[in-house]
C-alpha cells in the first residue's frame, strides 16, 4: 500500500538540495565536525554552559552533561555522514542516482 503523504524526490531536486546545503554558511565543515567529536564533546563530561541570548545555562558535571554529550555525538555523527555524502554528490559520485 503506498503512503499518499510520501512523495520521492527526483534527480533533480535531489541535487538542488545538496547544492543549497553546501552553499549553507552556517553549516559546520567536516574538519569542525571531526574536532568537537574528538576533543569538544568528551569535554563535556567535566561540565560546560550554553549560551543563549538570554544568557547562559551551566550545566554541571554528571548525568545532565552526560547525557547532552550523548545527543551532541549523535547529532554531530549525522552531520558528519551529511557532510560526506554532500561531498560524494559534489565529486559526482551519485551516479544519476
């Protein structure tokens, strides 16, 4: 049974997409990626702040920051694989797909 809401994407849109993403300037490269997730992130765990235009949001060490590490290494994984798979696209690796 086919889902009435899905509709796939074609080539085209596909690449225009990619394309817009790429040129995202707020996008994080995957050098940064790979340096939050080796360095930055497991720092974490002694504690960090978020800041906010409101202000800061300290977050001690332990379960808190443990855990907000752990949702910041998934995130940062998922954009780290976006990332490489935008390069691939970029490298014409997508194979009219």
């Amino acid at each position: 049974m086919k889902n009435p809401h899905f509709t796939p994407l074609d080539a085209a849109a596909i690449e225009a997409g990619l394309r817009s993403a790429a040129a995202d300037p707020d996008r994080m490269s995957s050098d940064e990626i790979s340096l939050a997730l080796a360095h930055k992130v497991p720092d974490m765990a002694r504690g960090f702040a978020i800041c906010t235009t409101y202000g800061a949001i300290g977050i001690p060490p332990g379960r808190m920051a443990d855990k907000l590490a752990r949702a910041v290494t998934v995130a940062l994984q998922c954009e780290l694989l976006a990332a490489t798979k935008r390069a691939e696209f970029a490298k014409g690796a997508h194979h009219g797909c």
